[in-house]
C-alpha cells in the first residue's frame, strides 16, 4: 500500500540525487568492508537451477528461468540473493577464518506480494559473508557483527550529511536486541509488521532476532530459508524511518547452517529433497566453511540516508499507473 507523507518534499535536485547516491555507495562499502574485514568479488546474475545455489526466499517467490541453447541442456535462474553462492565461493577462493568478501548483487524479484514505498521487483545489495570458527557460533558474537555494520551505516550518514547539508537523517548506533518471540509476547495483538513499527518506535535502531522458527502462536514472525541462515541465530536490522513513520529493514542476516542446523531446519521446513543438491550434499557433509553474513539494501540504504519517501526515488524501477499518478501528485520524483 502506498503511503503519502503529509507535506513529504524532495530534499535534492535530480543532479543531487544521483550525485548522492553514488557518494553513498562509494563510502559505505569502503566502511563495511573495514568494519568487519571483507574483499571484494565478481558475482553471478544467474546460476544454473539444479545445483541448489539459488535462494528460495520464503519458498513460494518464482525464479525468473530461461535456457541458454549454446550452454547445452539444463535452466537457468536469475538470482533471489547469493546467500548460498558466498559461502560456495568463500571455499573456492580459498578465504580463510576471519576474513570474507563481499559483492555487488542485482536480483529480480517477479513475485514481490506488494509493490510500495519500500518494495521493488528490483532488488540491489551488498552481500557479504564471512568465514568463522565454531566458537564463533553464538549470541554474543552476531551481535558484535551487528554493531559493526550499524556503525558503518551510521558513519556513513555522517559523511553524507557533512557533504549534503540538505539532508538532516539522524540515525541512533544504540541497538536493542530481542527475538521474535519476545516481541510477539510484548505485543500479542499486533501483527509481525505492525510489532516492528512498535518496537522501532521504543527504541530507533533494533536488531530483531531468530526468524523463520515458529513461534508459541504457532506462527512465524517472517518466511526464512531453512538452508541459509541458523534460525536460532539470525536476525533483521531495523531502524525508525521518520519519513515513513515505520520499521525500516536494511538488512537480513544471520550465522548460517552448519550441517546439525541444516539438518533439523530441512526437515523442519518440508524441504528434504533439496539434500539431493550438490550445495546441500557438500554443506551436510563439512565441505563448506562456517559463515556468517548477509544482504544490505543499496536502494534502501540510499532512501533511509537521503530521506526519501519512496524507493522509486533512487531506482529505476515498474509501477503501476496508480502509484505512478499518486506519486506525480504528491511531488514524489520516481526514477
């Protein structure tokens, strides 16, 4: 559903938007990359659709499939996300505990429930991940990692408000962090996404964790991949977007499966087949490297930074016509 901020104006000229976003990515990609040691590589647009490598979301999103007659039989899909791919490459690039890469991803997403202010068939980010110990497999140390990225984000605001005067975004380093669990039992009325507009409301900048289990509602608060993240170790970054008035996720992410989570999280999701696939047979069998990691939105960094009310407004993106003559109305410039 669309939502028009009452009196919402555009901060930057045309020239200044694009100028500003290129500042954005240019800044925060440097300050993640030494936030938490990262290198950066070449990613796949689309990956064959038998070896397992493509991210199924929430398990019902269709993959945009074609054929590639002079590469011989077999489908090919444009990427979900590389939340797999990584951590195949971490192994192939021969990356070693304490160090990772990180990637621009371009993915379509044709299955997108709504298109609104924050949601785009087009999806741009920073994926990234990391190689870790076993012991790094705890609460203590996703939340370190989590401070690191909330603090390049913040230092990036910085940055751009020093070098855009125009833009006045205050974005809080203090994270709080609780599971779904906890936040379903704080608001039990609400639904998943009103939770986290409450939540962001108490306390602006928050790290809500352990999503895709059920919960004793016998609901999950939100759709996660059984074969990527570990849902006792996962979370979303959210902060208050004041524009908006609303949670704003910018990122997804989490320590992934080792072969005992992937294991119990295959079976748990009805999704036993998939043992079948090269990826998963390597994983299930200790062949792939312990990770942490996650997406960052590009678009949705550059909104949240910039102040703006739509992601239009800093992509290139499809609307219907009715968002489009909503958003001419209201001053809101879609790209």
């Amino acid at each position: 559903m669309l939502t028009i901020p009452e009196g919402y104006q555009t901060v930057l000229s045309v020239y200044d938007t694009q100028r500003c976003i290129e500042f954005i990515k240019a800044r925060f990609q440097n300050n993640l990359k030494a936030a938490l040691n990262l290198k950066r590589v070449s990613a796949p647009l689309f990956v064959r659709a038998d070896t397992g490598l493509n991210d199924d979301l929430n398990g019902v999103e269709r993959p945009v499939t074609f054929d590639v007659p002079a590469a011989g039989e077999g489908e090919y899909q444009i990427v979900h996300s590389l939340a797999k791919w990584k951590r195949w490459a971490l192994r192939a690039y021969d990356f070693r505990e304490g160090n990772g890469l990180y990637t621009d991803m371009n993915a379509i997403r044709r299955d997108e429930a709504e298109l609104d202010n924050l949601h785009s068939v087009y999806v741009d980010q920073w994926d990234w991940e990391k190689v870790i110990t076993a012991a790094d497999r705890n609460l203590d140390y996703l939340k370190d990692v989590v401070r690191r990225i909330v603090s390049a984000i913040c230092m990036t605001c910085d940055e751009v408000r020093w070098e855009f005067p125009a833009i006045t975004t205050e974005l809080s380093r203090d994270v709080f962090f609780l599971t779904t669990q906890e936040l379903e039992d704080r608001y039990p009325d609400l639904t998943p996404s009103e939770r986290e507009n409450a939540i962001t409301r108490e306390h602006e900048t928050v790290f809500l964790m352990q999503i895709g289990k059920k919960l004793r509602s016998g609901k999950a608060h939100d759709g996660r991949a059984p074969d990527y993240d570990d849902w006792e170790l996962n979370g979303d970054i959210l902060f208050r977007n004041h524009v908006l008035d609303r949670a704003f996720e910018i990122s997804s992410m989490g320590i992934r499966v080792d072969p005992e989570s992937l294991d119990r999280q295959l079976t748990l999701a009805g999704c036993d087949h998939r043992r079948a696939f090269p990826y998963h047979k390597a994983l299930l069998n200790g062949e792939l490297p312990l990770t942490v990691g996650g997406g960052i939105g590009q678009s949705r960094l550059c909104m949240l930074l910039m102040g703006c009310a739509h992601i239009g407004e800093v992509q290139s993106g499809v609307w219907d016509d009715e968002t489009c003559a909503a958003c001419e109305a209201a001053g809101i410039r879609l790209l």
